[in-house]
C-alpha cells in the first residue's frame, strides 16, 4: 500500500469519524440561538473556537453537524449513482445492439445538459422532498459518466478469454455478466466513486448555498458559506470556516481516488 | 459403431464490413467415436478454432452464423438446434472445452478452487461442500497435489502447467463424454506439453472420453491421436487412422506438411516448407483449394473440387486418388 494511499484512507476514515460523532465532539446544540442579546458574530475564543454567526450559535457545532450531513448526502448519492451507472453501463457493454445504442444516446444526450441547471430546475419544483430528494436527485443525475466507464471496461472484458471460458463451461449469461465480467471491472468503479463523493460535496455545496440544498435550520457547508458572506468584511471567518472545510474534504477524496486508481488499475501504472 | 459426436456439413459465416462474407469452416463432416482421440490439424487461418467454437454455438452472433443446413449431433440430438437452456447444459455438461492460453481463460479476481465449484454446483447440482470435495478430488485427478492450498489460490499464484491442468479440472467438472482442446499445449513448455498430453491421454483411458485435439503441432497429433483429420482452406481434406496418416499420407498438403516437420537427426538442411499462403477465408480458390500450392495440380484440379475419395479406412479430397499416374516423384 502506498503513503498516499494510507494517508487518504486514513484522512477520509478521520472526515466520517468526526461525522459520525458530531454529537459528541459539538460543545453546543448546532441550531440553538445562545445568546442573542449578546453573542452574535463573535470571534474565535475558548468558548466558540470558531466564533458564533450572526444569530449566535456555535459554529464549530454548526461545521460538525454540517460534515455530517455534507458526507451522508454525498456518500448515498454516490451509491445511488454508481449503482445505477454500473447497472446500466453492464447491459449496453454485454447487450450491444440496439439496446446498447440507445442507452448510450440518452447517456449522451444527459450529458449535454449541464448538471446543476438540471439539479436547480428539479428541486425548485420539488422544493417538500427535504434531505431525502436531495440525495435521491443527486443520484439520479449523477451516473452518467459511471455508466459509460464501466459500458467501455464491459467492452474489453467480454472479449476476453476467461468470458468466453465461462460460456463454454455453460453458465447462463447474468452468472457470467455478475460473477466473470463486473468483479474484473470493480478497480475503476471504486476509484470514480472515491472521486465522486468529492465532486457531489462541492455540488451539495453549491446548491445549498443557493438555498435550494440543505435548508436552514439544517446546518450545512453550503448553507454556512451563503449566511457568512454577507459579514465577508466584518467576521471573515464565518464563511471561510465551511469553505476551507469543502475545499480540505474535496482534496482528501481526489487524494484517495488517485491513490485508489494507482494502486488498482494497472493501466495508469 | 456410433459416433458419439457426428458432425455434418458445417459451415460457419461471418459477414464482414463492408459486406464480404468469409466462411472459415465450409462444409465440415466428422465423427467422433467414444474412446478416441480425434486430431484436428492444420495451419493458423484453417479454421480449426472456430470450427470447434461452432460445435457449442460459442461463435459471436452477429457477425456470425452458422449454416441453418449444418449439424453437430451429440448421441443423435442435433446441438444446433437446442433451446438455450438445453444448450447451457450441453456447454460443460456434456462437452467439456479446454482453450489455448490458460493463464488469461482463467478469471483473474476468483479462486480456483472457486472457478471449479461454480461449474461443478451448476452441472452436477452439488451443495457448495460437496462441490468443494469434487473440486479437490478433480484437482487431484488432474496431477495437482496439495488441493486443499490450490483451492484457495488465485490463478496468477500457478505456473502455466498448472494452470492448464486447472482448466482441465473445470472442463471435467461437469462430467463429459467429449472433451474438446483446442490447442491446449501450444502457449506451455516443451516438457509441460508432454506432461499434459500424457494427462489427457490418461484421463481419455480412465474416464473413456472421447477426446477432439485442435492442434497445428503434428508432433502432438502423433502422441496422442488415434485419427487425424488434416484441415485446409475450411475443410477436412484428409483424415485416416495417425499411424496410416503419418505412414502413407495421400494428399500433398499433408505430405507438404509432414516434410515440413523438424527432425533432429536431419540438421543443417533448409526445411522444405509449403510455398505460397493459405488462402483467405473470403476467397477460397475455385476447384481444388489447394491446387495454388499444390505441385502435382493440372487442369482437373483448377476446374472442379475433389470429394473425400475413399481408400480404405483413409479418405482424402484430392484428384490423385483417382488418376495416381498424375503424382510427380
């Protein structure tokens, strides 16, 4: 195992860890205003280690609950996401034809939409649907380029001689396609997760600070950023806190991704 | 006799780019008795492997097909014809099939042990224990000692030898009465190829297989082979019982071959080789595929195709079988 693959592994293990136990690490209720009167937008101090936001709640609090939700959202919309582009990308690699050809069109038409115009015209209209939706749409318009991936790996694999070995050996084709062709195609997968979950917490970010991603009172990355930079020349730290945050959580996945893909894919060797 | 495998008149299709179509296999009768060991050989190009790609259906469709007029029976049920199901259960049930390169037939992320538990469950309705028994008392059976390790082994952990010899396990997993190698000694070692000859022919005495051996290496049709069958341009142009073959072969081609054979007590002399190329499997010559190459060809030959003339248990497509005085010395 490499350095960098341990130090990723070990970074994205620490990032769901402090997310996992935000209640615990939070000195404070994340939602709870403290103090009003007194304590709005106050500098970093022993007691607010991050300082409070303009309506006097704790921020480290708010950055902990946040990673939790920022992470959950990410890491169930990229399964949502990989499981559906595998499954796709594996029945137009091993169908080929005309059931190939359309997927793929579609895939490609998908593409030519930009992602987030899709991702704000969805949840403007679907403004009840809460986390739930959030991840459920993410997911949705997530898979795409996981579906040509794993589609071009199926392509290569069926050609090769342990594939047609198998069908000689008289296994039906989903026992071929399941246990022969998608455990060989399994390196690049983990690795365009791995690299997913970083892209999804930048684009959960990024709607949340529109307002139409993780809504208040929910403390989320994005949503932080969006209340801090009304007070970018007052208290600067209120919106570079989640920012710094996003950008450290994106760069420790494509760390992982990397060292995954240098570590399994043996073409990039 | 029976064969336990007939096969008539097959002919495999693929339809090119461009809309040319090459047939690799033109028109293929053989039989294959219980007991034998049947060798197929030829040159790279004959159509030797997809001929037996064919016998199971495991050509690419499109842009293959074979011949709606063809037929492989196997005990008088025409493999051609079956449903999928029935055709899954011929493929490594009744037929097993061992291919040329071990090291990339075998899947790479699972186990032997694995591999050989997933055929034998699927073809002889095991529980997983008692198909991990079999798997072992298959390994054994091939001449890999130590099973239980080897079970839990992955495919790069063995040699070449030992890989092939795996393959074998799994071809055997299902119980078959025919085993079909295509080239199974040609990417091993000069001493391994021996070892696992010697094992197939082994295994062909105990278990009574009836064995189909696609090779280019006449030397090995000699080991093991109870017939040849000489196949050129698509078709079967000789075939005759090994010892006969070798002895008195009658069709030039197989003349021209067994000249070409290396022999350690002739060194230093240029080896005779077949002049010209095999001929492309888009265009086969007219009349006698052959005769481009051939050096007794005259006039009938250009004209019309020889049948298989018989001459005894020998047959062979080519006009000197019936106008000898034409053979040049």
């Amino acid at each position: 195992m490499s350095r960098r693959l341990r130090a990723g592994l070990l970074a994205v293990g620490v990032l769901y860890l402090i997310a996992l136990l935000a209640p615990v690490l939070a000195p404070y209720d994340p939602a709870a205003q403290l103090n009003l009167a007194g304590g709005r937008l106050l500098p970093p101090s022993l007691a607010h280690p991050l300082g409070t936001d303009a309506l006097s709640r704790d921020l480290l609090s708010r950055l902990l609950f946040g990673a939790r939700l920022s992470l959950a959202i990410a890491g169930l919309a990229v399964v949502v996401a990989v499981t559906l582009g595998t499954a796709v990308g594996l029945a137009a690699g091993l169908a080929g034809g005309v059931l190939d050809g359309i997927l793929m069109r579609s895939v490609d038409a998908a593409l030519a939409i930009p992602r987030v115009f899709l991702l704000v015209a969805i949840l403007a209209l679907w403004e009840q649907g809460g986390i739930g939706a959030l991840v459920l749409v993410l997911g949705l318009t997530g898979w795409f380029g996981t579906s040509r991936l794993v589609r071009a790996e199926v392509l290569s694999l069926r050609r090769r001689d342990f594939v047609l070995a198998a069908r000689a050996l008289g296994l039906p084709g989903w026992r071929v396609a399941l246990r022969h062709v998608l455990p060989n195609a399994v390196a690049p997968i983990v690795v365009t997760a791995t690299l997913g979950v970083g892209h999804t917490i930048l684009i959960e970010a990024a709607l949340s600070f529109l307002g139409i991603g993780v809504r208040p009172p929910l403390p989320s990355w994005g949503n932080m950023i969006a209340d801090g930079q009304a007070y970018l020349a007052t208290s600067p730290w209120q919106a570079m806190a989640p920012g710094l945050a996003v950008v450290a959580t994106v760069m420790i996945f494509g760390v992982l991704g990397e060292a995954l893909r240098d570590t399994m894919d043996p073409r990039s060797r | 006799m029976k064969p336990l495998l007939a096969v008539r008149d097959l002919t495999t299709v693929f339809s090119l780019p461009g809309g040319g179509v090459a047939r690799p296999v033109d028109g293929v009768s053989l039989d294959l008795f219980p007991g034998e060991t049947l060798a197929l050989v030829g040159e790279s190009g004959s159509g030797k492997t997809t001929l037996a790609l064919s016998l199971l259906r495991l050509i690419p469709e499109p842009p293959g097909h074979i011949d709606p007029a063809s037929r492989v029976e196997l005990d008088g049920t025409d493999i051609l014809r079956l449903e999928p199901l029935a055709l899954r259960r011929v493929r490594g049930g009744a037929i097993g099939m061992v291919f040329q390169e071990p090291g990339s037939s075998l899947n790479p992320v699972m186990t032997v042990g694995a591999q050989i538990v997933e055929t034998a469950r699927l073809h002889a309705g095991l529980d997983r224990r008692a198909a991990r028994r079999r798997a072992g008392a298959l390994l054994a059976d091939v001449g890999l000692p130590d099973t239980e390790r080897r079970l839990d082994q992955y495919p790069h952990e063995l040699s070449g030898g030992m890989q092939q010899r795996v393959m074998i396990a799994m071809a055997l997993a299902g119980g078959p009465r025919v085993l079909i190698a295509d080239e199974p000694t040609t990417a091993l070692d000069v001493t391994i190829q021996l070892q696992i000859l010697d094992l197939l022919a082994d295994l062909k005495q105990r278990l009574g297989l009836a064995v189909l051996l696609i090779t280019h290496d006449l030397g090995v049709a000699a080991r093991v082979a109870d017939r040849v069958a000489v196949m050129y341009g698509g078709r079967i142009v000789e075939s005759a019982p090994a010892a006969r073959l070798f002895e008195r072969p009658q069709h030039p081609y197989t003349e021209a071959l067994l000249r070409a054979v290396p022999r350690v007590d002739r060194t230093g002399e240029r080896l005779p080789v077949v002049r010209g190329q095999p001929p492309p499997a888009t265009d086969w010559p007219a009349g006698c595929r052959f005769h481009p190459r051939c050096p007794h060809a005259w006039e009938r030959c250009r004209d019309a195709e020889p049948g298989l003339i018989a001459f005894g248990e020998q047959v062979s497509r080519c006009w000197l079988m019936d106008e000898p005085g034409r053979r040049t010395p």
